[in-house]
C-alpha cells in the first residue's frame, strides 16, 4: 500500500517532509516499512555510555 488507510499520507510525503503521519503508517506503507528495515534491521541498540567508558 502507498498510502496509510488511517491518515491518508503517502510515502512521497514521508520523503518529502521527512514527518510520518501517524504510528499505523509505519505498519501500512510496505515503501516505509522496507526503509526502516534497511536502516534499522542489523543495529544493536547498546545504550548511552558515559564519555569515560563507564556505563
């Protein structure tokens, strides 16, 4: 789908605004969901550490 059924934004918008409509758009636009994947998908969130190593 390229468009959210919920707030009707589209993934050209996405881009060109850089602001997702709603939570649902990230479930229903297939284009959004691939990029967040591609961006996403491999990282290991490892939380803030403080600047002398230490957590």
């Amino acid at each position: 789908m390229d468009k959210c059924p919920y707030c009707n934004t589209s993934f050209n918008e996405i881009r060109q605004t850089g602001f997702v409509g709603c939570s649902k758009c990230y479930r229903e636009i297939e284009e959004l969901r691939k990029a967040v994947k591609s961006m996403y998908s491999n990282k290991v969130h490892r939380g803030k550490r403080a600047k002398n190593g230490s957590l």
